[in-house]
C-alpha cells in the first residue's frame, strides 16, 4: 500500500505470531484512523502488540484495574487540539499547542496504542470481539479493529455516552471499510500488472 502524506504510525511486535496482518498494513491502517480524525499531518502514534501479561500490568499501573484488557491508548496530544467529537464534551486546552509548535520541524507524537494479541485472539475465536462484543471473526480483523478504536482515541473520540459510542462504532466502520476498498484495489492493480507482464 502506499502510504499517503499525513501522519504516521510505528507498529512493534512485542508478541510474535497469533495474528496474519503485516506490520505495514497496520500502520497504514492506523495513519488512515489519524487522517480521518483531523491529526496533525507531522503526527506519529506507536503501536505495540503484546501479550496478556503485558497490558494486565499496563491496565493496573496506568488504570489501576487488575487483569488484561484488548486495547489501552496513552494520548500525549489533548482532545481540544482535535474536531468536536459526536456526543463528547468539549474539553479545555491544556497547553499542548505548545508541545505542538515545538515539534513543527519533526513530528509531533500523538500517543501510544498497546493491543493484546492474546485477547484479540480469544474475543475473535469466542465470538467476543467487533464493535457489538458478539462477532466471531479473525484474529486479524479483531486486530484492525482494535488499532483502529485505540487511534480514535487517541484523537479524542470516546464511548462514554450511548452518543458517543454509536459516533465512535460508526467512525471505526467506515474506517475499516475504507480500508479494505483500498487494500482491494492495491490488490487488483497488482493483479493487472502480473498480467501485463
């Protein structure tokens, strides 16, 4: 896929295997969730897979809540920086339009995503996981899914309110749709070429 102007994403794999999607496709899919969600065009957000034991100790030191989760993000850019989001408060600004202005000759760094591969795998095999907890899909898809709803808050979005949450689960549909369009017609030029050869 080629990757548009705009923000970017960093995908580390701290848990090998248990999932079929490159780490390109990710990113990919992640910098199309910040461009759709108004991030600043210099931004970069992380992405990291791990295990359970992992983001259980994410969750207790960062939440304070015990055991594993799916997806955890750590947002470093405030909410006020983005478009009002559908059924979410505004926010006040929190001074980060100086941290914005500081990195305008590199990129500005808009936060970390953290999925658990193990959770992904066990929501999707357990028919637990989509936008309803009540799809039984693959890993893989859980997987976008997640990178997408972790971007989106890193962005502001949120599912707070019954509002913000069907805004939120709309949002993260027409991401992904327009991402698997798009991974179709890379494939089917691909394709045309091979044949033309």
């Amino acid at each position: 896929m080629i990757r548009d102007a705009g923000p970017r994403a960093r995908v580390t794999r701290q848990r090998r295997g248990g999932v079929s999607i490159t780490s390109t496709e990710l990113a990919a899919l992640v910098a199309r969730a910040l461009r759709a969600s108004g991030a600043p065009t210099n931004g970069e957000a992380a992405l990291t897979l791990v295990d359970d034991a992992t983001i259980a100790k994410l969750n207790a030191t960062h939440l304070g809540r015990r055991g594993p989760t799916d997806v955890l993000s750590f947002p470093l850019v405030d909410p006020s920086e983005y478009p009002a989001r559908p059924g979410v408060r505004p926010v006040r600004a929190m001074r980060h339009r100086a941290v914005r202005a500081a990195h305008r000759g590199g990129s500005t760094p808009l936060g970390d995503i953290v999925i658990s591969v193990d959770r992904a795998a066990a929501q999707a095999r357990e028919g637990r996981g989509g936008t309803d907890g009540q799809t039984r899909h693959s890993v893989a898809d859980e997987v976008r899914l997640l990178a997408v709803h972790g971007a989106l808050h890193l962005c502001g979005w949120d599912h707070a309110t019954r509002a913000s949450q069907a805004a939120m689960w709309r949002e993260q549909e027409r991401i992904l749709r327009a991402h698997t369009a798009a991974k179709r017609r890379a494939l089917a030029k691909q394709n045309a070429g091979k044949g033309e050869k």
